[in-house]
C-alpha cells in the first residue's frame, strides 16, 4: 500500500468516525441468528475486524442487514481490507453498496474523501507487483472503473506508471483481455460493462501506449513476462492495421 493511500484511508477513518456503532442492527426477520451475527461484528474494535469478520455484513448490508448509516459506520475498515488486497466479499459488491446508499446525495466531503481513496487504491494496484495485485487487478479495475467518476483519470495514472508492475499488468491485461475488449467491446469484470470500452481502446491502441509497450520490453527484455509485452506489442500492431483507429 502505498503512503498516498494510508493517507486517504486514515482519511476515510477521520470523514466517517461519526457514524456511531449500532450493536441492534436490524435484519431480515427471516434471520434467526441475528442476535448473534451483530454480536460477533462487534466483539472486536472496527480496525481490528479481518475479511471474514466483515465478509457476511459486506454482502448483505442494507439489502437484509443494517441500513447506511451502519455500513458508512463500517465503509473506512472495509475500504482499508480493499487496499490491502484483502477485501470482505467482493470489490464490486463493496463498492456497489454506495448505490444502494444514495451516495451521490452524500455530504460533499464524504463523496470526496471515497473519490480520493478510490484514485489511491488505482494508483497502489498499478504499481503493486506482488502476486496477490496480478492476481485481484482485473477486479479491480474493472470496479474502480465503473465507480470512479472519471475515467480518463485512471489511464492517465497508468499512462504516469514507470514501475515495473504497471507494464506488467498493462501487457496481461491487454493478451488475457483481448478478445472481450476488441471483439466483444467490453470490460470483464464481475459485471462486464460496455461504459468507457471505448476510451479504454483508444487509449491501448495510442501512439503512446505503443511507444511504451515497446520501449518497456527493452527495459524488462529478460524478465520472465518480457514474452507478454512482445505479445501485447504485435497485438496493438495488429489492432491498429485492422481498423479505421485514428492514433493520437
């Protein structure tokens, strides 16, 4: 994790402390274990609760269980497992849950502070090169992209990566992904989306993604992913013959 986004997730922690806990959170009535299910999500501190201790809320919250003043209560410990790739349920679910909060009539400082965060977390992920972020990227992505406002922010970022890693998942990203994104015009995810694709091949098929990819294969040329960035190149060569693309 990076020190950018420690900082917006203590920031989150700071934004959203006056969501006090409710240890009688409301339920479905067809849940008899209730009682217990509360009594277990607050045995422990907010920033001591694990992934599993949140796993069960994540999913059902404001749907069966609690209403959004309990997940705004719970949203900075659950943001903070998402950044440490640690993430209760799924990132998208997670996410979506602004949705089913009415986040968009937030308060303005609480829609900045998760704007923030999620631009921090796109930052950390791109630049993260172990093999939990290579594994959880296209999740990733493919949330941020849907729930952060601008697009175009998130490809400037990847644009601004020179680390290792950012490569790295660029030429998985475009040989793993290839046939959803040229040929089906989407983006994976656990919702595939349609919003965006065409930016997103825009800007893989750009003169500068292409000066980069192959600039980059020289740089990593005896890492063992150097063969991807070769492939992800003569796919981008390839994609741009093929089409009317107008590079920029």
């Amino acid at each position: 994790m990076t020190e950018r986004l420690k900082n917006n997730t203590e920031k989150l922690y700071e934004t959203f402390e006056k969501y006090h806990s409710n240890s009688a959170m409301n339920g479905s009535p067809n849940y008899d274990d209730l009682d217990k299910w509360n009594k277990k999500l607050f045995s422990k501190p907010l920033r001591e609760l694990d992934e599993d201790d949140l796993s069960h809320f994540t999913g059902k919250a404001m749907t069966t269980w609690g209403n959004a003043n309990d997940y705004k209560h719970f949203l900075p410990r659950i943001f903070e497992l998402t950044a440490e790739l640690r993430t209760p349920y799924e990132i998208w679910i997670a996410f979506d849950k602004l949705t089913l909060a009415e986040f968009q009539n937030w308060a303005e400082e609480e829609q900045k502070v998760i704007h923030e965060f999620m631009i921090a977390l796109w930052e950390s992920i791109v630049n993260d090169n172990s093999r939990k972020a290579e594994f959880e990227f296209k999740d990733y992505f493919s949330a941020i992209a849907h729930f952060y406002p601008k697009f175009s922010d998130l490809l400037d970022v990847w644009t601004q990566s020179e680390s290792k890693a950012g490569i790295k998942h660029l030429a998985e990203f475009i040989v793993d992904e290839q046939t959803t994104l040229f040929d089906r015009k989407k983006i994976s995810g656990f919702h595939d989306q349609k919003e965006n694709v065409e930016e997103l091949i825009n800007w893989i098929l750009s003169d500068k993604t292409l000066n980069k990819i192959q600039q980059k294969y020289f740089e990593f040329e005896t890492e063992s992913f150097a063969e991807k960035i070769s492939w992800a190149e003569q796919i981008i060569t390839n994609k741009r013959k093929s089409t009317a693309h107008n590079n920029v």
